[in-house]
C-alpha cells in the first residue's frame, strides 16, 4: 500500500470534515495537501488550491513566510512554552 492511499484509507475511518458537504466528499473523495505557498494550497497531484479560510483563522499571513518563521523559532529558543 503507497503513503498516499493509507493517508487516504486514514481520512476515510477516522477525520471528520465539519466545513464539508458530506455527499460531495464522497462522491469526489479526499484531497491530500502536500504544501502552501502565499495563499495557495497545492495537492499531492499538483493542483493548487485558493485557501480561502487561511485568513480567517491561524494562517491570516499566508504560507511559507520566512521572517515569522524565523523569529518564531527564535523566540521559541529563548522561552518556548509559558
């Protein structure tokens, strides 16, 4: 069995998709996302993908932003949980 079809196998048994409509998601099955860049998402066949809630909730700068990634990890040295 590939990586791809247990993570497949895997969304199926046990992740609940609250944001969904339940019978499209069937009927199209389960969109694996491999990265994101800015506000795109791409999947594991290459589409990408507007990811249109990224700024309503922890995404809001998009992704792949080096200088937060970079000053996250430098706080994180210093103190990382409080």
């Amino acid at each position: 069995m590939s990586k791809t079809s247990s993570l497949l196998d895997l969304d199926r048994q046990y992740l609940v998709h609250p944001v969904i409509n339940f019978r499209e998601h069937e009927r199209r099955g389960v969109t694996v996302l491999e990265s994101g860049h800015g506000a795109y998402l791409r999947d594991i066949d290459g589409h990408e993908l507007l990811d249109a809630f990224s700024g309503l909730w922890c995404v809001n700068v998009g992704y792949g932003q080096e200088s937060i990634v970079r000053v996250a990890a430098e706080q994180m040295m210093r103190l990382p949980y409080a």
